[in-house]
C-alpha cells in the first residue's frame, strides 16, 4: 500500500512555472492580506475574525511548496467556511485561491484525481450555496471563472502530455538509431575483414617468400602476385565505398564493368551464382597453393541448386578460411578444403596443422561474422582443435527447387 501511494505522489507534476510562479503566489499574498488590513475588510479583534482573515489564504501559500498539500489545504479551507458560515467577502477573498489551486491541480494531479478534485470543486461551491442561499449569486460567478480556471489546467495538462510524448518518442528513436549505427558498424566491420583481409593476408605472405628468395624468376613470380593481390584489394575496396554511397540504386550499377565471360566472380563479395561460388573456391584453393601450402581439394554434390544468398554467404567464407589458412597454418601439412551439398544441406569445411611458430594476434571478427551469417540463415558453425590441427565447417540449410536461371551451367 505505501508502495503505491508513493508510486502515485511521484506520479504528480511539479508545480508550473518555477520560482517565478512561487514569486507571483508570494506577490498575490503579501498584496491581499495588506489589502484586507488597509480597508478594514478584516476584524481581527476575534478567533473567528482571524481564521476569516488567513484561511482562504492557506491554500494559496501551500503553491509554494507542492501541488498535493495545496489542494488538501483548499479542502480543508472550504470545509471550515462552511462550518463559520459564507459571506460575500469570506467568498471574495477565497476566489483567488479556489481558481489558481483548480488550474494547477488539473494540470499536474494524476488524470482521475484531476478530474475527481475539478467535480469535488463543484460539489464544495454547491455546499457553499446550501449552506448560505444568500451567497448563491457570488458563488455562481466563482464556479464559472473556475469552469474557465479548470479548461487553462487541462489545456496545459493536455500540452504537456503530448509534449512528454514527443520527448519519449525521441528518446526511442534516438535509442533506435544508436542500435542502427551499430549494427552498420558491425556490418561494416565484416565488409572490410572479408573483402580486404584475405587479399592482405596474401600479400604479407608472398612479401615474407620474397625476402627469402635468390632466385630472380621466383622473385618475380612472388612480385607479380603480390601486384595482383593489392589490385584485387583496391577493386574491393572501390566497390564497397560504391556499395556505401549508392546503396539504394539496387544494383543498378554494374561494379566491376566487366563482360558476362570476365564476370565470374564479384570480388566485392556481391556472389552471383553457383558458377562464381565455385570459382571462389578453386581460387582461394589456388592461392593457399602459391603461398608454399599443399591443398587437397574436394566439391561434391550439385552446388547448382544453390539460392544466390547461399552462394554469397559461403563466398565470403571461403575467403575467411583462406585468410586463417595463410595466419596460422603449418606449410608442412596438407591443407582439405571440402564444399559438399547433400540432403538439403550445404557444408563447406576445413582442416589444417596449427603452425607453433607463428603467433599473430586476431581480432575474432572472422568467426564472428561466420556465426553472424549462421544465426541469419538457420545454419550452424563448428570450430575444433585438437592435436595440433584446427577444422571449421559452416552447414547451412536449403530448400529442394528447380535450378535457379542463374546457376543453370554451374559446376556440380
């Protein structure tokens, strides 16, 4: 119970218009008590005289503080003029005070003590009325100005909720476009570790032979790939800022401005169809190759009934699990990649010795992204290491269909 009176109270608004409000309560204090003493409107040779003279007042005086203790204040005020009987200046004096509580209190009360204190206002005057017939014309003129103070409280009630709305709304939209900004962060985390780091990777490796190389023709072997690898990362990276700046056109424009014979695979990781996938794959397969390794590589099953999603999600992987290859792996032993498609599913795995030489740190946005792409797409990544070799596999899902028009001639 105190819990939800304490839920309720924090419920109310404070009082409107801050010290500036609280100094023009303090003005219209000082203003009418000195008032009421100048024209002698006022006996205070007498208990009754005094309770006449600061009564209506209190009310007043309880703005200063909260909106809550004003209203029980004015309750109580109006009770104890009825019990020493209105009068035409009781009343008078007590208008003031009935419409400035009446505005604030609709205002800032909860919206069914609000309505519940504006009826108890009513019924108060009414009280006044049937109490003293005489006062009924005074009492009539109160209750319309305060019909008039009771329409200004909720008209600022109602601004202020739509006002309090709007804030919340921005505060969501602000929250959602702080979860949009990351979320393309992340994204463009892994554009950039898909796209430039195999091709890096290459180029780091082929630098590491060539500072070791005295034959001139192997040299020149390692140079040209080396050429190759960072013009390959500069198409990449030319596409993706394309991709960034026009991502509405929809693919509108061609991005490598190649042939349909050149265009066999997109390096900027945009896999068209089962015929690039598997290209991706035999040239990831090439490159470990050129780099010292021994590659034994395995693709079984019809990869034509591949959907172009599927295509591109194991594109980019195939290029990830080369860039590990060429980090970590032991040039002594064979290197497996395997692309199988079976039973409704697609598995691309790999498995090769951990070299205990090399030590370069990662940063995990590799796996991260594959198990991004996983969780998108329903599948599942397992990573193992054990006796010195590391397998990964990525098994994704695919529903049975006739063979895309855009996979029709892909290597099975």
């Amino acid at each position: 119970m105190t819990d939800r009176l304490t839920a309720w109270v924090g419920r109310i608004r404070p009082v409107p218009g801050g010290m500036i409000f609280k100094i023009f309560i303090v003005a219209i204090l000082l203003y009418s008590a000195i008032g009421d003493l100048l024209v002698g409107a006022v006996h205070l040779d007498s208990f009754a005289g005094w309770l006449e003279y600061v009564v209506p007042y209190v009310p007043l005086a309880m703005l200063t503080v909260r909106t809550l203790p004003s209203v029980i204040a004015w309750i109580i005020a109006c009770l104890l003029i009825i019990f020493l009987g209105p009068t035409i200046p009781l009343l008078a004096a007590f208008a003031m005070p009935t419409l400035l509580v009446a505005a604030v209190a609709t205002a800032t009360l909860p919206r069914a003590a609000a309505i519940g204190f504006a009826g108890l206002t009513f019924a108060m005057l009414l009280w006044c009325t049937l109490a003293a017939p005489g006062v009924a014309p005074v009492v009539a003129i109160l209750a319309m100005l305060t019909v008039f103070s009771i329409a200004a409280g909720l008209g600022l009630r109602t601004f202020w909720t739509r006002a309090e709305r709007s804030e919340r709304r921005v505060d969501e939209l602000r929250e959602a476009q702080l979860k949009v900004r990351e979320q393309e962060r992340t994204l463009l985390a892994h554009e950039l570790h898909d796209i430039v780091a195999h091709e890096v990777t290459i180029i780091a490796m082929q630098a590491r032979r060539a500072e070791f190389t005295n034959d001139p023709e192997k040299t020149s072997r390692i140079l040209s790939e080396i050429g190759d690898a960072a013009s390959q990362t500069l198409q990449d990276l030319r596409s993706l800022v394309l991709l960034l700046k026009d991502h509405e056109s929809d693919g509108q424009h061609d991005i490598l401005d190649s042939t349909d014979e050149e265009q066999r695979f997109t390096p900027s990781g945009e896999t068209t169809n089962a015929t690039a996938l598997v290209h991706d794959v035999r040239h990831v397969a090439d490159a470990i190759e050129r780099s010292g390794y021994q590659v034994l590589l395995e693709i079984e099953g019809p990869v034509s009934v591949l959907a172009t999603s599927l295509c591109q999600v194991l594109r980019r992987t195939v290029r990830e699990i080369g860039t590990n290859v060429l980090k970590y792996a032991d040039p002594a032993e064979q290197v497996s990649l395997r692309l199988t498609v079976r039973g409704g599913q697609v598995t691309l795995s790999s498995r090769n010795a951990v070299s205990k030489e090399r030590r370069l740190t990662s940063s995990g946005t590799g796996l991260e992204a594959m198990r991004t792409r996983c969780k998108v797409f329903g599948g599942t990544l397992n990573t193992h290491a054990e006796d010195g070799f590391w397998s990964v596999a990525i098994t994704l899902p695919f529903k049975e269909q006739s063979l895309d028009p855009a996979n029709q001639g892909a290597i099975s």
